[in-house]
C-alpha cells in the first residue's frame, strides 16, 4: 500500500508539472498573437475554484491529472462567427504553426532548466567510485560468459558507443534486443574484440541488465555490513555490522548486485566469506538462503557516501545540453527501432509504467533519479506530441502545412473524419500500453506456476 501511495503522488505531481508546463505554453503564445483563450485548466473535471481575468477562466478542476488550455475555434466542427478575430482559425496558419510547437518547447525548455538547476546547485557524486566500466562479475552461462567477457575487464567500446559509461552500455544493450553487437573490451592492457549477442525480453516485463550477463564495478569496494537481520543467514554465520567483507569464495566483490548474482548461481551452496573485524582478517562460512524469491545473506551495506559538487553554470549548461541531447536522440532512436519491428511495442511504457518509475525515483537517495526521470518524460512528452499524428501538436501542425502548399482549408468534414479515427486509433493504443504496463507489476511477476 505505501508503494502504491508514494507511485500515485509522484505521478500525479510528475505529470501535472509536465503538461502544466506544455499547455502554458500553448497558452502563452497564442495571447502573444491575440488568440482568445477561454479556459487555463490545471486538472480536469468539475472546476473547484478559481478566477476569471479578461476572456480567460483560470481554474482548478478536482482531477489533477495535467491540464488544457481551451481556445476559441480550435477544435472542428465548433461552432463560431466566421469573422471572429479572436478564433484560433481566423489568425494567419504560421501563428497556429507556433501556437501548435510552443507546447514541445516548453517541455524541452523544462528539461533543459531542471538539468541545469541539478548540475549547477546540486550534482551529487559519489565520494569514492570507479570511473572506468569496469566488469565486476560474469554471470556462468549468460549471453556476456558466451561472449567471452571476464571479470576485470575494461569496456572500450559498446555498439556504437566509444568508451561508454555503464549507464549508455546498458542503453544500447536494450536498444539491440535479440541481435548481435560488436563489443571491444581492454584486459591485461591489449584490446580484444568479442561479439555479444543480446537475449530479449521475456513478454510483459522490462528489460534487465543482468540479462545480459556483465555486473558493473562502480566503487572500489570492499561491501561493508551496516546491519544483520537476525535469524538470517548472515546472523547463523557470525556476521556483523562494522564488518568489512573483502572476498567471498575468494572473488572479491565490491558491490551487492555482484554478490547477489554470484549467489543465484551457486544455487544455495555453502559459501566462505574472508571478513575484516576492527583491523583483524576471520573467516565465516555462510549458508545462503531463499529471502523474497532470491538466494540471499541477509545484511544492509553501509550505504555509498556522495556529497554535493556543483559545477560553474558554463559547465552546468553544458552537462544539461548534453542530457537533453542524449536523450532526445535516444528517443527518435527507439520511435525509429519501433516502426523498423526491432523493438517490440510492449517495451513501451505508459501511464501505470511511469507512475512505478516515478514512485522508485522518489524512494531512491539523492536528487538525480528525481530530476533526471522528471527531464527524461519532459524531453518525452515534447517529442512525442510533435509527431505528426492527428490529434497530436505535429498532427495539427502537418494538417496546416498541407493548407499551406494547397492554398485552402481542407474541408471541415474532412477533418473530422480525420481527428475521429485518430481518436479510436490512440485510444485502443492507450488501452494495449496500459494492459502492458500491468502486467509488468511486481505482482503478477513473482506469481510462478
């Protein structure tokens, strides 16, 4: 239940800022050029309060689900005098054109200042960390062990990406499901090229970087203990907190998902944990057990210290440019991949998906999953409204350049005709994303037969 709370205020905070922002400004620049705006909507329903200023009602409404913005004549088939100045269809189409992409850009603006606020005010790093991309573990059997790749080896090149961080690895690992990329990895101080073939994903859940096989070195270790549950694994072998574990089996480990996977693949089996207690080396011997589906110890690591280092706004610009730059890419990437069949339409997420993205990025520590899921769905939501579907801001927007080279409207049956099937098209694709998204739920995942 309080997973479900905190993934339903985060949504609903996360998408009303969203397409707040969007429709502000749709709603700025159509005042600019003398649009009359009946309604500035932050919610939708049954208006609760607000204030009429001029021609526009600025309201809120009891589902604070977004918002709209409601202007004279723009939708087909209203009803208005034909010489109205104030409709949205009596002003000249370059106007309407600017109105349409004034939402897309707000949304990128916002990206754009979250980004920069987080690189400039607050930019948490790590005060320890591993700046190669190092791999820490291979899985036994998995694509990675396949492939060749061992522990300790440095990752040069992924795909198309050269000397690539974790996070871009695992990126294009998910762009490339079921298909075969090119991977030149440094060990010993000599490049050596491997191909690694990427598995897909088994139908209704998201992709896994342990799929793949290649565990992350991140810190340079070793997992300190902070605290033992009692009656656990780790509490039967003598484990305790302050204890510094420094190898197990005598693979030294410097994070927990190594660890972790490690263990699923000794299947339970007995395992020898080499321990630093107040300066001095003991050794334990541990009996993994199964602890919410997984084979586990039982112990919380001392948590990755981080501090604050904010960067010059030259430099904070820069990072943020490059955020949005990344990401916009990735997402014409993944549109692309998607209309090419080379990923699948239930990789998608919507509206169920990101309410248990935003509830995870609000129980993770620090401002970077916050700020960085918030500019990732802003950089989204422009992007994909600027698609030239009808109904859509790049929909309206394509309608109006085909005026434009036609040198008339096209006829108002014609575009209802037009809007209605996109409307029956968008909604039977809203219903399959949603249907998807549930099925991915924790809930139906641990159900096994």
């Amino acid at each position: 239940m309080h997973e479900f709370l905190v993934s339903a205020i985060a949504f609903i905070v996360l998408l009303g800022l969203m397409v707040v922002v969007h429709e502000f400004g749709h709603f700025a620049v159509a005042k600019l050029c003398g649009v009359r705006v009946e309604a500035f909507s932050v919610g939708f329903g049954p208006r609760l309060f607000g204030i009429k200023y001029g021609d526009t009602d600025y309201k809120i409404c009891l589902l604070p689900l977004g918002g709209y913005v409601k202007m004279t004549g723009e939708t087909p088939g209203e009803e208005q005098a034909a010489d109205d100045p104030g409709a949205f269809t009596s002003h000249p189409r370059w106007q309407r054109m600017l109105i349409g992409l004034a939402g897309p850009f707000s949304n990128f603006v916002l990206a754009f200042v979250l980004m920069t606020f987080y690189f400039g005010w607050i930019n948490e790093v790590p005060s320890v960390e591993v700046n190669t991309t190092t791999v820490e573990w291979v899985t036994s059997g998995s694509p990675a062990a396949q492939a060749g790749v061992q522990a300790g080896d440095v990752i040069r090149r992924f795909d198309t990406a050269d000397n690539p961080t974790w996070e871009k690895v695992y990126e294009r690992a998910s762009l490339n499901q079921n298909q075969t990329v090119p991977v030149t990895v440094e060990r010993g101080g000599h490049p050596l090229q491997l191909s690694l073939h990427i598995p897909s994903v088994v139908h209704g859940q998201d992709f896994d970087p342990t799929d793949v096989g290649m565990l992350p070195q991140y810190l340079p270790g070793p997992i300190g203990v902070q605290e033992v549950q009692p009656g656990t694994p780790a509490a039967l072998a003598g484990l305790q907190a302050g204890d510094s574990i420094q190898s197990v089996d005598g693979h030294p480990f410097h994070t927990v998902p190594a660890l972790l996977a490690y263990l699923q693949s000794g299947q339970g089996k007995p395992v020898s944990l080499e321990v630093l207690r107040h300066g001095a080396p003991i050794t334990l011997v541990a009996h993994p057990a199964k602890l919410d589906t997984a084979w586990k110890l039982g112990f919380a690591i001392v948590p990755t210290p981080v501090h604050s280092r904010p960067l010059p706004l030259i430099k904070a610009v820069a990072r943020s440019e490059a955020f949005c730059a990344d990401n916009s890419l990735l997402i014409v990437e993944v549109l692309q991949r998607l209309f090419t069949h080379k990923v699948a339409v239930s990789q998608l997420s919507g509206p169920v998906g990101i309410a248990r993205m935003a509830g995870e990025a609000a129980e993770m520590r620090g401002w970077y999953p916050k700020f960085g899921l918030a500019g990732e769905i802003s950089l989204n939501l422009g992007i994909l409204n600027l698609m030239p579907f009808p109904i859509l801001d790049g929909g309206m927007i394509l309608l109006l350049l085909i005026e434009s080279v036609l040198r008339h409207d096209i006829s108002l049956n014609v575009k209802e005709r037009i809007y209605q099937a996109a409307f029956v098209v968008l909604v039977v694709f809203f219903a399959f994303v949603i249907f998807n998204d549930v099925t991915k739920l924790p809930i139906f995942n641990h159900v096994h037969p």
